[in-house]
C-alpha cells in the first residue's frame, strides 16, 4: 500500500524529488516550486516568521498536532512538509477523498511500528480533514492522544462546523490567510528567474502588469497562479531571438476563462451571501451590487440570490415599503422568463431597490414575539365571540355570540378584543417611523385610541 512505501523510504523524500533537474521532470509547475526551507515560503508570516509559533515548534523539535484551516493555495500541504522535516518525523501524507477508515488503520500500525522498531514519530499529514465523517474522524482520537501518531489535518471549511469537537479539543487550529498580491508577485517572480525548477530555461519575459493580472485572478492562490503563468508561458511561441514576449492582452486571454473563488456548498458560500445580505441592509447598493455580482460570476445559482432577496424584503424592509416585496417577486419572475445573463439584470434592480429601500424589522420582531407568547402560554383557545358558527350546537354553545361587525361602525372600530383573554393587553407589532410604516403607525395608534375608548364607554354602560 501507498502508505508502506512512504514509511520505508528515506525522510524528506518528498524534499528531494523536487531537486530534480527541470528537464526531467514532469511534474507542475506548483509541484517543482514547492518550498523547501523556511526561508523559501511566502506568506502566514503569523505562524511561520522567525517568531511565529509553528516554526518556533518546529525548530525546537517538539512535534504537535494541529489543524491548518485556509483556503486553497496558501500552503497547507507545504507547512506539513518543512515541519517534518524540521522536527525529523516521518511523514505520511494522503488525501481523505481518496482515503478511507482502512487506510488509516493501516498506516497508524505503520507508525506504531516506526516508533517502536526504529524511534521515529510520524507525522500523518491528511488533507481535506472536513472530508472524513464524524465516525472516521473518532479513529484518530485514541492515537493522537496516546501519541502513536502526530496528525496534521488541511481543510478548507470551518473546523468548528466540519471537525468532530473531540478531535479538535486534541489539536491546535490555526488559521492560513488568503495571499496577498504582493506575495503571490513574489511566488511568480521566483518561477520566472528559478532556472532549475521553475521557467526560467523557457526564456520568458513577462510584463509587470500581466503579472499583477494573474496575481489578482489567482484569488490568493498561489498553486493557481502558477497554473495560470506555467500555461502562458508554454503556449507563448518564442520570438526570433529565442525569448517569449508576454503582454497583458495575453494574460486577459490566459485568466478570461478562470473561475472565481467560491464553494456553493461551503464557508465562502455563506461569507458571500452574508455579505450581500449585511449590505442590504447597511444600504450600501454598490457594496450588495459588487458582492450580487461576486456570487453571480462564481457560479451561484440566481434563484437562491433571488429568494434570499425575497426573504430580506419581508424581514428587513418590511412595512417600511411593502413595494420592496413585489420588486423582489418581480425579480425572480424575470429571472426565470429571460436567464442569464439578461436575466442578472432584473436581479441587480432588485439589491439596488433593496438597498435604498428604508428599513423596518417591526414584522420579523412581531412574529417572534408571537411565537415566543405561543411557547410560553401555550395553544390558547380561541374566544367564542369571534369563533364561527355554522350548526345549531355551536350556535347554542356560545359560539360567535358578542361578536360586533365593523363594517355597522361609523369608525370601522368597534369594542371587541381578539386575542385570547390571557394575551388581551399583550402586543407584538411596534411599528417604526420608517417610511410608509409611518402612516399605518398613526392608523394603528388612532384605531388602539378608539377601540379603548370604546370599551370604557361600553364598561360604564
């Protein structure tokens, strides 16, 4: 098994397969180029500068477990390798989409028998952790803590949320930032001067400012950015003095067809639409117009942007503009008559309208203030005077009796209560004074003026 081999070759050859001449390898450019000293890697100067923790563990060596939580391309794969190779673990590495419990059985026997046989520690490097279930997540737990195994988990996704709480009671977390574009510049630049292992034999020479094109496109990702440049490079034919010229209209060809960042199913997902969602209601139109567009781009589906636009119209504008609702209605069902891309159009009118809408959250708060009385009081009975009655026996049980018909009130307000007796005084509408909320407050406090009025004149009759 894969697992076997890597524990009977020698450490670090993961280190030195990169040493290999360019010409002889057929690996990517992200592969070649991977770092292989402390000093070699750019970026999470936080946890790998001279005082940063994980390289201060490393130096030490004093292997722990932990858990290294980034988006793609920023150098997951690559910490594990220089930990190792700093605190002199062995280190197994596999990925847990290809993995399965078997497989891990498997390999902590390994490295039991590694640390018993020849008093290595190993180092088992999994990447996508959030992948493995909460049960084959349970497998590691009494071998981390028994410490047969140090374990390194990558993902992607929230710990919180995707690692079981026990596991990850057992390791530290820590947290890989997006690259900046300054140093995804670095990462380029070095493939393009490094002769052994990067693109320098190519002869390239490459504009500054396709450079920064690629760096912005790579989203922070540095095994995409180097992707992008390996793929310009290669495909730029070299001109008659044997180098190849490389302008930004290439690199706009090179990144035109490159995805966006986003995970439909994971945490950028739910950043984005909060986003979007925050913007709304700070009434920013270009912030929920930018992050609308964000989410579009990537690949969103617009009928979940619409509904989301739908439920923020009912909760966050509310009665301040009941219009809000139908703009967003009106949206989705333009959606869906034109598709996209005119269709992204209808949706955009939609966050603007939404955004510049005045706010009100008087109908979300009314509703949970009514379902919390519900809990509280329980289901009460609804009172006679306003139950229907259509048999005889309801009719002689009481039912509808007392009942006053507004429409005979010159008011259209009559003396009547309609909640239960138990909730009479109780209110859960508070209206706001925002836009069109102001004029059904003034109707509302008018009606409750009258009403009681009404019910002191019926009391001293």
């Amino acid at each position: 098994m894969c697992g076997i081999k890597l524990l009977e070759v020698k450490k670090l050859d993961l280190f030195e397969r990169d040493q290999r001449p360019l010409s002889k390898s057929k690996a990517p450019l992200a592969e070649r180029l991977r770092p292989r000293t402390w000093e070699e890697f750019v970026g999470q100067e936080h946890l790998v500068g001279p005082s940063g923790p994980i390289r201060k563990a490393a130096q030490a060596r004093r292997p722990f477990s932990m858990i290294l939580w980034g988006p793609p391309g920023t150098g997951k794969t690559t910490l594990a390798h220089l930990f190792a190779q700093e605190t002199g673990c062995i280190l197994v590495a596999f990925s847990a989409v290809l993995s399965g419990l078997k497989e891990v059985k498997h390999l902590i026997e390994e490295a039991k028998r590694a640390k018993a046989l020849r008093g290595l520690r190993t180092i088992l490097f999994v990447d996508e952790l959030h992948r493995f279930n909460k049960a084959q997540q349970d497998a590691f737990l009494p071998h981390v803590e028994k410490g047969d195994i140090i374990l390194i988990g990558a993902t992607t996704e929230n710990p919180s949320f995707e690692v079981n709480s026990a596991l990850l009671s057992r390791c530290r977390v820590f947290v890989l930032k997006q690259l900046r574009e300054e140093e995804i510049l670095k990462v380029l630049s070095r493939a393009l001067e490094d002769r052994e292992r990067g693109l320098a034999s190519l002869s390239p020479r490459v504009e500054v400012e396709a450079l920064r094109l690629i760096a912005r496109a790579s989203a922070g990702d540095a095994r995409v950015a180097l992707n992008m440049l390996e793929s310009l490079v290669e495909c730029t034919a070299p001109n008659e003095a044997g180098i190849r010229e490389i302008g930004l209209e290439a690199a706009k060809e090179a990144v035109s067809s490159h995805p966006l960042l986003y995970d439909k199913g994971g945490e950028e997902h739910f950043n984005l639409i909060s986003a979007f969602h925050k913007s709304l209601r700070g009434g920013d139109p270009d912030a929920a117009l930018y992050w609308l567009v964000r989410m579009l781009e990537a690949g969103e589906d617009p009928l979940y942007v619409a509904r989301r636009m739908v439920r923020f119209a009912s909760e966050d504008v509310g009665l301040a503009d009941p219009i809000a609702l139908q703009v967003a209605l009106s949206a989705k069902e333009a959606f869906d008559f034109l598709g996209p891309p005119e269709g992204y159009l209808a949706l955009a009118e939609a966050a603007i309208y939404l955004a510049m809408a005045p706010k009100s959250n008087s109908v979300y708060v009314a509703y949970e203030k009514a379902r919390e009385s519900i809990e509280e009081k329980g289901p009460l009975p609804v009172p006679l005077e306003i139950r229907n009655a259509p048999t005889p026996l309801m009719q002689r049980l009481g039912y509808g009796r007392g009942y006053l018909y507004p429409h005979d009130d010159p008011d259209r307000v009559v003396a009547q209560n309609y909640l239960p007796r138990e909730l009479s005084s109780r209110r859960f509408w508070e209206p706001t004074d925002q836009g069109m909320e102001m004029a059904l407050k003034l109707r509302f406090l008018r009606w409750l003026e009258l009403r009681r009025t009404k019910m002191e004149i019926d009391g001293e009759d």
